[in-house]
C-alpha cells in the first residue's frame, strides 16, 4: 500500500512539472496585422468602383506560428461599427441593403512554420455592386487560436 501511494505521489509530480513547461511554452500572445514596411491595403475611407479589383496587402507577424486568416467584406448601410479607429469617415445617408449588396466571405491558409507573412490578395468586386459603405475586415489567427480583427471602413462608389 505504502508503494502505490508513493508511486502515486510520484506520478503527481511529474505531471505536474509536465503542465508547468507546457504553460511556460504556450502561446500566450495575440498575433499582429500590421502595415509596417509595405503600402497597406485598404486603408480607412478607402474609395473603389462597382467592377475594381480590391487590392488587399498587409503583414502578419506571430511569436510563434501563424494559422490563417479571412478576408470579409459586408455593407455598412446601416452605419454600424466594429472597431476604435481613430479616423471617421463621411458615410452616406443610412439605407436598406438592395438586391446587389456586396458580400464577401474567404478564408486563407498561412504555410507552415511561418512567423511572418505577407498577405497579398486581388479581390474582384462586382461590376453590379451596390454603392455604398462598407466595411473590409480581416481576422489573423495564430496556430495557438489567438485572433486579431482589423476592420476599416471603405466606399463603393
């Protein structure tokens, strides 16, 4: 008896070296969009045409590893928010989304292995696009699952 509860306090300990290098180890910190080095795009009150290509092109950084990333695109008709910016841009008078509302919704692997990444994407917007306000929003997410948003505010004009 003496023995299982000796082998048994043993186990406990180890496990218990194990969690605390595994939490030492542990990714802990959010992963970072940033516009450092490179002309980022799109940028705050940003103005495209029914029809353009939305240039897209931001740097991805992680003390680890990076995961993946989704671009999503929606109106803001009805002038809602989604971040602190700083910046305010002039927004049409509030208004129903129509028929041709643009929506865009895409998710994008990050190779393996990466702690920084250059995210370059063209997205086309319909040549019937509703005109409008819109929001551009990007979500960053490391291998751990930390999550980092950028949403800025863009017109389709």
């Amino acid at each position: 008896m003496k023995q299982t509860i000796l082998s048994f306090t043993l186990l406990c300990a180890l496990c218990a070296c194990s969690s605390a290098e595994e939490n030492e180890s542990r990714d802990m910190t959010l992963p970072v969009i940033s516009e450092e080095g490179i002309v980022a795009n799109p940028i705050e009150c940003q103005e495209y045409h029914p029809g353009d290509v939305l240039p897209v092109q931001y740097v991805f950084t992680d003390n680890v590893e990076l995961g993946n990333y989704n671009i999503e695109v929606h109106n803001n008709f009805d002038h809602h928010t989604h971040s602190g910016s700083a910046v305010e841009c002039e927004l049409e008078p509030s208004k129903e989304a129509g028929a041709h509302a643009w929506v865009f919704n895409q998710d994008y692997a990050i190779p393996a292995g990466q702690r920084s990444y250059t995210a370059r994407v063209d997205i086309p917007i319909p040549a019937d696009a509703e005109t409008g306000d819109y929001h551009f929003m990007i979500r960053l997410t490391d291998r751990a699952g930390w999550q980092q948003l950028k949403a800025v505010a863009i017109k389709i004009k």
